[in-house]
C-alpha cells in the first residue's frame, strides 16, 4: 500500500508526465519528476541541508524508472539522516 505523504505518483502517471514540458510534479519525500521545456524528463530529490534548498539529479526516467527512483530517494534520504 503507498504511503499518502510519499508514493503518490504511478508508473503510468509518470510516463504521461514525462512528456508535458515545463513540468515538475513531487512524488513526495523530495523524489521530484522534472521535465525541462526540451522534454528531458529527469528525477530530481530536493533536501534541506545545513539550513538551505539544495537538489540533487537522479538521472533520467528512461534509465530510472519510478521504483528504481523511489528507492535511490530511501538511501540518500537515509544518508541525511544520518548525518
């Protein structure tokens, strides 16, 4: 079952996504879907650290699918976290 705070996009929803330019849609947690007016859909984790936004590029969808990408958000969330 997807957590509510997390997981709130779907395979299908992303590939229907990732070919609207212009668009950045959160699947939570940080894990955001960026697609830049070229049509480049990418993976993005935003975070906070040492008090300020940063981001980080995952790669893109075609070589990261969702789950692939929500796993990659777990392990570099956990890094966070841990200091």
């Amino acid at each position: 079952m997807p957590n509510k705070t997390t997981d709130r996009l779907t395979a299908k929803a992303v590939a229907a996504l990732a070919k609207r330019p212009g668009l950045a849609k959160s699947d939570g947690g940080g894990l955001t879907l960026t697609v830049s007016n070229g049509g480049y859909a990418s993976w993005v984790f935003r975070y906070r650290f040492g008090g300020k936004q940063r981001e980080l590029t995952i790669g893109p969808v075609s070589e990261w699918p969702l789950e692939k990408a929500r796993a990659e958000r777990r392990r570099l969330r956990g890094i966070l976290e841990s200091g």
